[in-house]
C-alpha cells in the first residue's frame, strides 16, 4: 500500500524537557538536580520537570503538591517564556539552514520536511544527527529525533531514543514498525482510548490491524478511519511552513485564593501586560477576549467577549477581561485567572513556492536514502 503514496523525508525535532534543561543551562547550579518549571510546593501545576524529576514520575500538567509528594527534593523555579521564547527562535534558525519547509508545533517541536532540502544531501538521517549537534554545539541543550516518510511515524519515533537520540523508520521498515508497536506509543491515542482499546482486546498495532474501519469506526467515530490509516502507515499531512496560531493567552495561579474583585482586578491588569507582550511578539491582534476563572473547587468557567475589530490595545483588553469579570457573580474564591485573546488576523500565507516543493515529493520511489 505505501507503493502508491508520495514518499518523503520527514524530521521531527523535540527538545529534551526543554524548559527545564534552559533553566540548568542558565544556572548551572540546578544541573543534575530534580527540577519543576512552574507551581510550587503549595500551588500551582508543573509546566515542566526535569529528567531527574521525571523518575520520580513529576510530569507536566500535575499539581506542584503532589510533585512534591512524589519527590521531596524537587526545587520549583518560574517559568521564563521570554527566555524560552528566544532560545526557541535560535533552534528555528539552525532548522532554516537546511529547508523552508519547518512547522513550528511549539517552543520546543517542529516537523521538518528535507525531501528536497537546501544542502542537497540525501539522507535525512543524517541532516538530523547534524541538527542535533548544531543544536547541543551552539546552544548547550539536546533534542530528540524521528526520521520517516510522513508526519505520524516521525513523531512516534522521535519518543522511541529519548533524551539525546534519534530513530529512523525507512520506507520499507514503517509497516513491521507499526505492528510492533504497543497502541499507548500512537500519536492520537491517549489515555483513556488505550484503555479502550485494551478492552477490546487491541495491545500492539498488529492488533489494530486486524480489525475493519467499519468496526473501528463503531467503537471511536471519526477517529476510528484516523487509527485504520496510521497504522497502515498513512497519514497524508504535509509539512505546513505557515502554521496559523489561533490565540494567544497568559494566566497566573495565586499563592493564595483570591476573594475580593479589587485583588482580582490587579491580577488581570498584569496578566494584560504578559498578553499584549506576546501578542506584540507575535504580531497579531485578535477580536476575542476571554476570560478564565479557575475556583479554589478547581471547577473552571470562561467568559468571551468578540469585539467588531481587531484589537491589540492593552487598554481595551483589560477592560474588556474588567466587564467580564463583573459580568455574574463569583461563585467562590479564586485560584486562577487567564486572558487570552483569540479570532486572530493570521491567515495562512503557504507561497507558491512552498506548494511546488511539496508536490515535487509525489513521484519519489522507494529507493529513497533515509
């Protein structure tokens, strides 16, 4: 089946716990040492954990409490997204030295069509061993690799040599790759469809494989037909240079709950500040404000504004996020409050060129050099 599909070579770059390892770079102090971007022992969430953290199984996204729990060394520092944002432009740098074709997932991942790149070299394994030694060389951190012929596998194996490797999966390797393959490892399939999954009796891509779209489609619904492709190895997602951002945010967990709206009012106007910062980074405005409200209950509630114009005036933004917050009552303390603005003015701006060197990639055989 992979015969009739246009094959290309396709990186995809993740940095190793990326803000994490900016925050040993820049204090070498914390080298080594189990290390939590984000949160803190009594609140928060963790936006990051280091290597050494994560074998006490800190992850992103927990509560700085329970990391804690799981690991009573663990130093919390803030998170510097300005710092992050910088480093992250200097890796989008050395990318560009070897195609145009680069889509940004985010700081710290982007996928990287090389099938006609710019230093004429014909494997793309190794353009990705040169990335990743550029990239350990110049900016001091190290990253991960996958090496395939479309978006999908890359990802997957860019997860299989973790931290500093990498893992090419060639044309004629994706299909035995696939079947071996535990489902948890599929891009797509989280958490709780694993488990369906285990229900049905569905442990390996093999397993997968056996079953209809039909019947895959039965149990998930649309994502049924998207795991009867992938793990047939297709997946027909090209490499978009011109990724459109869709919003922009910023929000702030308090050290304690807020209860008074006067409090509240000051959070927003410095959560503001962080909002136009970034949106001037971006440069792009938005019609959409929304604001979020996370209850010391931990029940969440958001409230969105759309304007008639694009805005990217701090003076409208926050008083936009003022009305409402005034708009009903709060139900409770406060531990959170966010901003963030959304209906963008991007557009994607994909050039002719870049649609041309795509469709170059539809005739390329098998007998690729990966």
């Amino acid at each position: 089946m992979l015969d009739d599909l246009p094959i290309r070579k396709i990186i995809h770059i993740d940095m190793d716990a990326f803000y994490a390892s900016v925050e040993q770079l820049d204090n070498p102090k914390l080298k080594g040492k189990p290390l939590a971007v984000g949160g803190s022992e009594k609140r928060g969430v963790v936006s990051a954990a280091s290597y050494e953290a994560r074998k006490f199984g800190v992850r992103s996204a927990m509560s700085g409490m329970q990391a804690k729990r799981l690991c009573p060394d663990l130093i919390f520092v803030p998170a510097r997204h300005s710092r992050y944002a910088e480093i992250s432009q200097a890796i989008r740098k050395i990318f560009y030295d070897y195609t145009d074709l680069v889509e940004p997932l985010s700081l710290d991942e982007a996928y990287l069509d090389v099938t006609n790149n710019k230093r004429g070299n014909p494997s793309a394994s190794l353009i990705a061993e040169t990335i990743r030694h550029r990239i350990a060389k110049e900016l001091g951190l190290t990253a991960s690799a996958g090496i395939s012929i479309n978006k999908f596998i890359a990802k997957v194996a860019s997860d299989y040599n973790k931290p500093n490797g990498q893992k090419t999966v060639s044309p004629e390797e994706v299909i035995p790759f696939l079947e071996r393959l535990d489902i948890r490892k599929f891009h797509g399939i989280g958490k709780v469809t694993a488990e369906k999954m285990y229900q049905l009796g569905l442990f390996t891509g093999k397993d997968l494989k056996t079953k209809t779209r039909s019947f895959l489609e039965s149990k998930f619904g649309k994502s049924g037909g998207y795991y009867y492709h992938i793990v047939r190895g297709i997946h027909h997602s090209e490499v978009k240079p011109n990724r459109v951002r869709k919003s922009l945010a910023a929000e702030r967990t308090f050290s304690n709950n807020l209860s008074s709206e006067i409090f509240m009012i000051e959070k927003l106007n410095q959560i503001a500040d962080e909002v136009i910062r970034r949106l001037t980074r971006s440069n792009v405005a938005g019609k959409t404000i929304t604001l979020k409200i996370k209850y010391s209950d931990f029940t969440t509630q958001t409230r969105s504004k759309t304007l008639a114009y694009f805005v990217r005036h701090k003076a409208i933004i926050f008083d936009t996020a003022k009305d409402l917050l005034y708009q009903e009552k709060m139900k409770n303390s406060v531990r959170l409050l966010g901003i963030s603005v959304s209906n963008l003015n991007t557009e994607s701006k994909k050039t002719l060129k870049n649609k041309l060197s795509q469709k170059k990639t539809v005739n390329v055989q098998l007998q690729f050099e990966f």
